[in-house]
C-alpha cells in the first residue's frame, strides 16, 4: 500500500490548524482526506464512509477524543479503524489514557513532518500483512498469551501480531487470569502490559521466572512507562524485551524475531 491510497479523516475544530495538517498530508502523498470539526460531524463521517485512518485533535466543543474514539471502538463496522491523536496536551495521565487505548500514534502540537511521516508509515504497517519469517518456528503455530487489563490496547496488540502471522492468541486481561492460564497451557511467547492492577506486568514476570514451569519463556513488556529508573528494574526482573506503547508493527516485527530466533 502506498501514501497516496490511504483515505484519511481529519477531526480538528481550528480551520487554520486543519489546513496545515491537509497541506502536511498533501506532501506525503495522501490526497484522499476529509474534514470534521466536532466529534458529532467525524464520527457520522466514519460511519457513513469507512478510513485508513482517523486523525485527532484532542479537545472540542462537544467533548474530547477519548469519547470519540469510543464511540469508533464501539461501532463493529468502523471500530479497527486506526486512529491518530494530534494534541499539545503534556499531562502525563490525559496521555496514558490515549496510550492504552490502542491509538497508533501520538503527535505533538506543533508536529514535525518527519513525525506525521513516521505515523503514516505506522498505519500502512498495520494495514498490512507482514509475516514473520522464522527459521526455528513456523509462525502461524507460535502460542502467544497477551497480557492487558484493556481491551482496546489488547484489540490493537493482537491486530498487530495477526498480521505478523501470530494467530494462536490467548488473552488475559490482568495478571491473576495470565498466571491462571500459565498453569494450565504451554505458550511460546507472553506479551504483556506493564500497568495493570493487582498483578502488574512486573510481578507477572517474576511469577514466570521464579515459579512457573515455563521459567524461560519469551516475554515482551508493552510499557508507557518513562522513568528510566522504573524501566531499569523492570529489566532486572527478567523481560527479554521491552517496547512502547503506541505497539509499532514494524518495531515490534523487529522486536521478536530476535526474541524468537535467538
């Protein structure tokens, strides 16, 4: 797929920071975009004409992007729509949100091009299909136990990985159920969140090191986490590998071909 066959929906109350994301897109390639100022005009625009893409601002009149997305979300004709969030919001909490909802991508208010470029590069991945080639595993066969207490963030994490050819997928949707699961099944590879409650990501993989059967699984933390010295403990604790969230496909295809291959 190339830039310039993605269909975009450009929600943005402010007509001068419309113009410049369209104009932004144009030199990208991307040519098929429509406009939404409020969250009642974009979601009967997503409705009535299906995206690649949907990219949003945070605030409007009638409420802000996390109720926007959610009605998307809810909707089963466009809830795989991948949706983008241009904000200048620096709250760590108001991000967080976003972050565990499955959003591809977050840009800064002012956005670079090379920001917008990498976004959309992002959503050609996920609309992709991309399989992972492995010499030890045939990939359509890789056990996989994901690991979220939200089930937006699990809906684009497995989407992701469907389309790496991962298709033996369990869920869990904290750490008690994962471990409940560890008990009784065999996996090849655990994804999982970091913050979750009752059974973090971390205590999960403790559990898995020192006391499950399956000590030497692969395991895959999905963090929004961003103190270094946080970061550093969760590695002490045994992940063979750590990636942010938003779940990049192509970072993620990279991510586990060297855990599964090595």
């Amino acid at each position: 797929m190339n830039p310039n066959e993605l269909a975009l929906l450009v929600v943005e109350p402010s007509d001068l920071q419309r113009k410049i994301i369209i104009k932004e897109l144009k030199q990208l390639g991307i040519t098929q975009v429509s406009e939404a100022k409020n969250i009642a005009e974009a979601y009967a625009s997503a409705e009535k004409y299906p995206r690649d893409l949907i990219t949003s601002a945070m605030y409007f009149d009638d409420g802000n992007a996390i109720e926007l997305l959610s009605k998307i979300r809810s909707n089963p004709a466009i809830a795989e729509t991948p949706f983008m969030l241009v904000t200048s919001e620096s709250r760590l909490k108001k991000l967080e949100e976003f972050k565990q909802s499955g959003v591809i991508a977050l840009l800064p208010k002012p956005f670079t091009s090379d920001h917008l470029a990498t976004a959309i590069n992002t959503t050609i991945d996920l609309l992709s299909t991309d399989e992972l080639e492995l010499d030890y595993f045939d990939v359509h066969q890789v056990r996989v136990l994901l690991v979220d207490d939200s089930r937006l963030a699990r809906n684009h994490i497995k989407r992701v990985l469907n389309n790496l050819g991962l298709l033996k997928i369990t869920e869990a949707v904290d750490g008690n159920e994962a471990i409940a699961l560890l008990k009784e099944n065999m996996f090849d590879l655990v994804v999982t969140d970091y913050n979750m409650p009752e059974v973090n990501g971390q205590e999960l993989t403790r559990y898995i090191r020192n006391e499950s059967q399956q000590s030497h699984i692969p395991i895959l933390m999905v963090t929004s986490e961003s103190s270094q010295t946080q970061l550093a403990n969760i590695l002490t604790e045994g992940v063979t590998a750590m990636c942010d969230k938003p779940f990049e496909p192509k970072n993620v295809k990279q991510i586990l071909y060297k855990i599964l291959e090595d």
